[in-house]
C-alpha cells in the first residue's frame, strides 16, 4: 500500500441515500488494519452491512458482514438478528483463524476527536475482524484498547446524520440485541463501497458544499477547525451563520432550489446551537432573532417553491410562534400568510388556503398577486359547495 490510501462508504438511511463518507486509511500507523479496510472495501464486503451500534455523542459501528446484512431481512419481524454485532470476518482469516482475528497496532494513538476509524473488538486483545466504529465525540477513555487506523476527510454531515437516527433501546444489558440499534424505519447501510482517489466524486445529498458566498463552514458548528471562528465570541458566530445565509440566497437566485434549502437549513442550525444567552450578549442575542426570522421566510419560500408543502406549513408556523419574542413587520406576516394559503391550497385543503389568504390580503391590500390568488380560490371553494350542495339536493329528493 501507498502512504495515502482512501476508501469510501455510501450510505441510506430508511431506504434513502444520504451520501459518501471517504476515510484516509493510516497505511503507515495501522498497516495491518488499513490493509484490511481497503482489501475489504475492493472487495465490496460492507455493502448491504448495516450500522448496528449508534450512539450519539459517541460513535457509530458497523462492519459485521456475517450478522448484520441488510439483505437476510425478510421482514420487519426479523430485526434485529439474534447475533447482530457479534459477526465479521477479515481478510487474514484461513482455516486455523475463520474469522481472522488480528493483533491491534497503534493503541497509543489518542482517540481525542470525532471521525476517527477505529476497530471494535470483543473487549480482549488482538481479536479484530472487520467491525469498526467511527468516533463522533472525544473520548480517550478508548484509547489503548482500540486500533486508530484512519480518519474521515469527506462525508461528515452523512456521519452526523448516522448519529441522530432513532434507536430501539438506549438501556445496555446481558444479552441485549436491540441496545442502540437504528429503528427499522431508519436503518442504516451501506449501499456500496470501495477504494477512492483523490479528485474521485463525493456525492452528498444531505448537505451542500458549495463554497459560494465564502460558506467554508462545516455542517454542525462543532466541527470546524477553522482559524478565527470561535464559537464563544457573537460577533464571530453571528457572522459566520448570516453568510451561510447569504450563501443560500446566491444559490436561491441561482434557481438551485435543493442546495438553498440545504443551505437555509445549515444556517438555522448554526443559528440554534449558536444563539448567546440573552444576559450574557443581548446585542447578539437579538440580533440572531432577527436572522433567524429571515431564515425561516427563506425556508418557506425555497420548500413552496419545491412543493414541499407541510414543510411550508412547519416553517411559517415556527415563524409565527417567534413574534412572541420579535415582531414581525405586516410585510413579513402578509408573506408568511400568504404562503400558508398557498401550501394549504397545494394539499387541496382551499377552505383553510383561502382563510390564509384572505388574512394576507387583509394586511397587504395593495398585492396584485394576493389579490388574484383570492378570487381563484374562491372560485375553486365556491364550485365545491354547488357541488356539494347538488349532491345533496338529489340525496334528498
């Protein structure tokens, strides 16, 4: 193997792609491990696998290639499998090892950081297979005991999503096959795999990477490691999701609908995990209200644009519930009402549409667009009740 080694991991989530993790193998570190990870990605021994260990804060594992493939399922009553967890199988195995075990390399590295690729093993030395996990926050109390042999350099937003599934059981026992495993409905596998190289594509479709605008910030705040970002300063957070922001309004303009929704939703993340305290920094307390406010009418906006209509419903709901906190202008409300109405509307639901509707003409009775959206409305309900009432009238006759 060479000094830079990669492999990648597609992912689903629910029957859903949500796109590639690339992991750098340390060749040089972990030769036996990395060897093993990237022979068995060739391979394609971790495709249809599925995550059976997820622990937010903490890690996620998968790599079980006997037990946990998704492919032996036959029916929601078949999971999870009796050994799921306890299978595997690596490259070094023969007929005096089946399963392969091997000896554990580089135990000293500091497990000190999330997105570190390490082997599981069963709590005994040397007895690593093909199961590994992937570290989403600090935790050196593994170190020792664990095998470090890469990093994940693409894909972090697919990792987090991985780590926020729901699971069936947080509670560790004896003999226990559903403690932290996905819920059926989100399970999480491994749709393909092999080896990357550098310049190869990195297909995500749970996030959006496009830099325009200056957006160099990683999905989830805790991950950047970017020189002057510094998530107990205001200033520096409020600046930092506002061009995010802006990052998604470029793309709006650009009609790259999917992409600004991706990007209003990283803004309102970093807004909600970003947000001071109102005693410590009211100044910046206010002024991410404001923002936020903003990002919920761009939100609406793109997801009625993309038909996305409970998703309008939601967002302008959520805005409507921060004027108890900031006061929306009449243009801001006459927006939101009016694309309420119009989500109503795109679910057939035109007697709630047109109340909405009707509610942003009361406060913008200058909007030609209102206006007209009204008078079809009431056309459409209208029909509906001479309808209605014809089928009546010959019930009853």
């Amino acid at each position: 193997m060479t000094s830079s080694e990669y492999v990648y991991l597609d992912i689903s989530i629910g029957g859903t792609q949500i796109g590639r993790v690339v992991i750098q193998l340390f060749t040089e570190l972990s030769p036996k491990a990395a060897k093993n990870m990237l022979v068995l990605s060739q391979e394609k021994a971790f495709v249809n696998v599925i995550f059976h260990r997820v622990i937010k804060n903490f890690m996620i594992q998968t790599g079980d290639t006997t037990s946990g493939v998704l492919s032996n399922l036959k029916s929601e009553s078949d999971y999870p499998p009796a050994n799921l967890g306890k299978g595997g199988k690596s490259i070094y195995a023969d007929s005096t090892n089946p399963t392969g075990t091997f000896a554990d390399e580089n135990l000293n590295y500091p497990i000190d950081r999330a997105f570190l690729v390490c082997m599981a093993n069963s709590s005994e030395p040397d007895t690593n297979t093909s199961q590994f996990f992937i570290s989403t926050f600090a935790s050196p109390h593994l170190t020792g005991h664990h095998s470090v042999f890469g990093s994940v350099i693409y894909g972090k937003s697919v990792v987090r999503q991985i780590e926020r599934v729901r699971i069936l059981s947080n509670q560790s026992g004896p003999g226990s096959t559903r403690s932290w495993v996905p819920v059926y409905e989100e399970i999480v596998s491994i749709t393909d795999c092999g080896q990357w190289f550098e310049g190869s594509e990195v297909p995500i479709f749970n996030a959006c990477y496009d830099r325009i605008g200056g957006d160099i910030y990683e999905e989830y705040p805790d991950d950047n490691e970017i020189e002057g970002f510094d998530m107990e300063n205001g200033d520096s957070t409020y600046a930092a999701t506002n061009l995010i922001k802006d990052s998604g309004s470029l793309l709006f303009k650009k009609k790259r609908l999917n992409d600004a929704l991706l990007k209003y939703k990283k803004a309102l993340r970093y807004c909600n995990e970003l947000i001071p305290d109102v005693d410590t920094d009211k100044k910046n307390y206010n002024k991410f209200l404001e923002l936020k406010k903003k990002i919920f009418l761009n939100l609406s906006l793109v997801s009625l644009q993309l038909s996305k209509y409970q998703d309008v419903i939601d967002y302008c709901g959520f805005f409507l519930e921060m004027g108890k906190e900031v006061k929306p202008t009449n243009m801001e409300s006459s927006k939101t009402l009016f694309r309420l109405g119009k989500a109503y509307v795109g679910l057939k639901k035109y007697s709630e549409g047109l109340e909405f509707l009707r509610s942003a003409s009361i406060l913008n009775p200058e909007d030609a667009a209102i206006q007209k959206e009204v008078l079809a409305i009431e056309k459409i309900v209208a029909e509906a009740n001479k309808t209605q009432q014809a089928k009546y009238a010959k019930f009853f006759s």
